[in-house]
C-alpha cells in the first residue's frame, strides 16, 4: 500500500482482555517497528523486525506482550491480560533496507483504553 | 549502543528563531534524523544529516558536527502550527540497524 496501515484506529477493552493489534507496512519495507506512546509521552521503543534476522524485543514491557511478523509483511502486537497502564496509543513504523537517512514512516496508530 | 539527549521542552514565540539540540553518544554512526509529531498525530520525518554542517528545507534546518556528538534542527519565522515535539534519531549499526529515538523535545509557541 501506499502507506502503513494499522487497524484497529482505535480499540476499547476490559481489564483482563487480550487484544491484537495489526499493523500493514509498506510494501518492501524490511524493516518494522512497534511503539507504545502514553499521552503526552515519547515513543517507548517495543520490538523490531529488520528481514529474516530475530527480532529485538528488548522494549517489550513484559510477557504480557508478544508481536509476530509475516516475512516482510504484516504484523500483529498482542497484549494479554490487559491493564489499565496498557492505554496508550500503538504506533507501527517500517523502513526500506538501512541506507542513508534510514526514513521510517509510521501508520496512524491505534489507540487502546483499557477499562 | 547509542543514547540521545534533548530538552523536554522549548518555549518561543511566533515569528521568532528558535534552535532544539540533540547530543548522541554511538558507537558508529550514520548520521542524524529529525522527525515532527503534532498532537494526536503520528511522527513524520523532517531532516537527515548524514555529514557535518547545515542542511536547509524552507524554514526548517538542521545541522550536524560529529566531532562535538552534537546536532541541532532550527526552525524559522515560527507559526502556530510549528507547536510539537520534535525528535532526534540515529540508527544503531551494532543492534541491526535500529532506529533510536530521543525522548522528544515539546515546543510551545506563545503568540
């Protein structure tokens, strides 16, 4: 597509809940990110994919999370048991294979109220 | 690995200059990004300097000294609009080639 697509725009759940949350990069991006912005925060860094090489999931809050990824195409966060201190805003991002200014383009996010 | 710094917020007033820093510590570098995040947005890239000096896109520069660790992203004849955070970012060649982010400078402009 012409831009990364996430889905849901916006997704309310009960505490206890899991959740998945999907994000579409661009087409050939190798690379793809997942991030966890609370309101008025920055962008706390959960996983990484880049090609066939594991991911990094260094940023992953606790096992709670998980992310998998397709080969170089789509991906799914999900969260289990979800917590009150799990709303926040869910922001996927890819980029072309490392050069230069290395762009990433981010998807609109997908905001998540656990209640 | 790598670590930015940045200040948490900028203040400036319409019309004016104002400069936000951004100091890196790398253990290889490929040069230094921008990116812009209004409100309820998402982030979007604005600049890259992969060499030292000044990189110009309308009221908006940059500029690189990998010397001093240093970069900074200059924005002219401030607008209302101009109201964000601004972000630096490298990537990280010992960690596959991540994207690091600092945690993002919140620019106020009073009118």
């Amino acid at each position: 597509g012409a831009g990364v697509s996430q889905s849901p725009s916006n997704k309310v759940t009960e505490k206890g809940k899991d959740v998945e949350l999907r994000c579409d990069p661009i087409s050939g991006h190798t690379a793809l990110y997942w991030y966890r912005q609370r309101l008025g925060q920055g962008l706390e860094f959960l996983i990484y994919f880049q090609g066939n090489s594991a991911p990094d999931k260094s940023g992953l809050p606790s096992d709670r999370f998980s992310a998998e990824r397709t080969g170089e195409s789509v991906s799914t966060l999900t969260i289990q048991r979800t917590q009150q201190e799990d709303s926040a805003v869910y922001l996927c991002a890819s980029s072309s294979r490392p050069s230069g200014a290395n762009v990433l383009t981010f998807g609109a996010g997908s905001r998540l109220t656990v209640l | 690995g790598q670590s930015l710094e940045q200040p948490s917020e900028v203040t400036a007033v319409e019309g004016a200059i104002v400069q936000i820093n951004c100091t890196y510590q790398t253990s290889g570098f490929y040069g230094l990004s921008w990116y812009q995040q209004h409100d309820g947005g998402a982030p979007t890239f604005l600049s890259y300097n992969g060499l030292d000096g000044l990189e110009e896109t309308g009221r908006f520069s940059s500029f690189l000294s990998r010397s001093d660790s240093y970069g900074y992203l200059l924005l002219q004849e401030l607008q209302m609009k101009d109201s964000a955070s601004y972000f630096c970012a490298v990537r990280d060649p010992d960690r596959d080639d991540k994207i690091i982010f600092g945690k993002g400078t919140r620019l106020h402009i009073l009118p």
